[in-house]
C-alpha cells in the first residue's frame, strides 16, 4: 500500500536558519503531494501542494519540489521564524490505491522548534 | 478560509458507553467528508469516507459496526465509537472536501476530538 515517511522530530533551529525536513513516499498509482502544518491547539492547514512530476508548490517561504525519480517531497524554507514552529506534515493522495477517495495518507508529522 | 469544527473537543467516557463526535463544515458544503484517527507520536490514520447520503466507505482494519459513521447532510457528520473501550483512546480527526475551485478541491480539518475511555 501507499506510504509516506519523513524525517523523525524534533527538529530545532535557531531564528533565521536554513531548514529542511525529508519526506519520501511509495506510491502505487501517480499521487498528488502535500504537506500540511499544525499550529499549537489547532486543526491541520494545507500549507503547500503538487499535483505531477516537477511540479514546486509554494507558500509563507517555503518550498517543495515534487521528485518522481527519487519519490521525494522535501520542504524547504530559507529563513525560518519563530512563528514557523508546528508540525508538519507530508502526505499523499492517490486515487488509484483502492482507498478512499482523495482519502489522505500522512507520514508521522516533524516537529519544529525555532528559537530566537 | 474554510472552517470546520468538531465537537466535542475532548471527552471521557466509561468503557462500554457509545460516544457520538460531530464534525461541522461552517462555511460551505461538503459532500464528502473523511475520518482520521491520530496515535500519539503517530501519522493520521485514514478510518473512513462518509458521503452524504450513502453508506461510508471504510479501510481495511476498520470495524464498521464500531465506528459508525452517518452524514445526513452536507454539513454534517457524525462518528458514533460503540461500546468503547480503552483501546480506542485517540485523537479523532475529520476533514471535509470542497466542491474545488480553479485550484481544484481540497480538504480542511477540524481541531480534533481527544477521546479518553477509562
């Protein structure tokens, strides 16, 4: 089945540093790509998508670049703030995996802590 | 943006009672719905498909007739944890789809609902 696995938390970094989280995937058909952000005390918020091979979705300063050849999804963001600590989510939807449709499936959420 | 609430946000109940969790689209309308659930230090677990009026579509490993699942309207959902036990202690998680835009349809979460079965 499908499966989504991302680097283990928490991540901690100070104000202003350079992030990554890792986020690889299986798929059995073509999926779409999301990542997902948690705010303390509330609900999950799309944070950024992509829907087919190359494709960058964007949004707040971060980046992820959809890598079929490497079945990755990294997030990236240049500069990080204090209000960028949540947890974060990469998850995928694949239409064709027998699920539910559009049903998501989650890797296990980084935690990220910005100091100031 | 679109809101979705659940309720209640956390509840205790005593091993054997049923316990019913609403999930509400506030601002739109929502034909299809999804319930997660969320171990601690866990990915959300995908449980069900609720479409209004019509049966659930529930995954593999999920009981149907323990989590029973009924969205008799658009905006409205609802998951119904019969004769609970304490291994059904989680976060319950539910989100609705929206009818799409140019961007397509997407999904939005509610806050959760913390169940604790003593």
């Amino acid at each position: 089945g499908d499966s989504v696995t991302q680097m283990e938390g928490p991540v901690t970094l100070s104000e202003e540093a350079f992030l990554t989280i890792n986020c690889t995937y299986t798929a059995t058909g073509y999926p779409s790509l999301f990542w997902y952000v948690q705010y303390p005390g509330e609900g999950l918020q799309l944070l950024l998508k992509a829907t087919k091979a190359d494709d960058k979705g964007s949004n707040k300063g971060f980046e992820a670049t959809y890598r079929k050849e490497t079945t990755s999804f990294h997030l990236e963001k240049g500069s990080v703030q204090v209000s960028d600590s949540a947890v974060y989510f990469c998850a995928l939807s694949d239409l064709n995996s027998g699920g539910g449709a559009d049903g998501l499936t989650f890797g296990k959420g980084t935690h990220l802590i910005i100091q100031p | 943006g679109a809101v979705v609430s659940q309720h209640p946000s956390w509840v205790i109940c005593k091993s054997g009672t049923s316990v019913k969790i609403e999930c509400r689209s506030l601002d739109f309308q929502a034909t299809t719905m999804f319930w997660y659930r969320q171990f601690p230090k866990q990915s959300l677990m995908l449980m069900a498909t609720s479409n209004e009026g019509s049966k659930a579509t529930y995954e593999q490993g999920v009981e149907k007739d323990k989590f029973l699942i009924n969205h008799a309207s658009l905006t409205l959902s609802t998951l119904t944890v019969t004769s609970a036990h304490p291994e059904d202690s989680s976060f319950y998680i539910c989100s609705a789809r929206d009818g799409g835009g140019a961007g397509g349809s997407r999904q939005y979460f509610g806050p959760g609902t913390r169940l604790t079965v003593t």
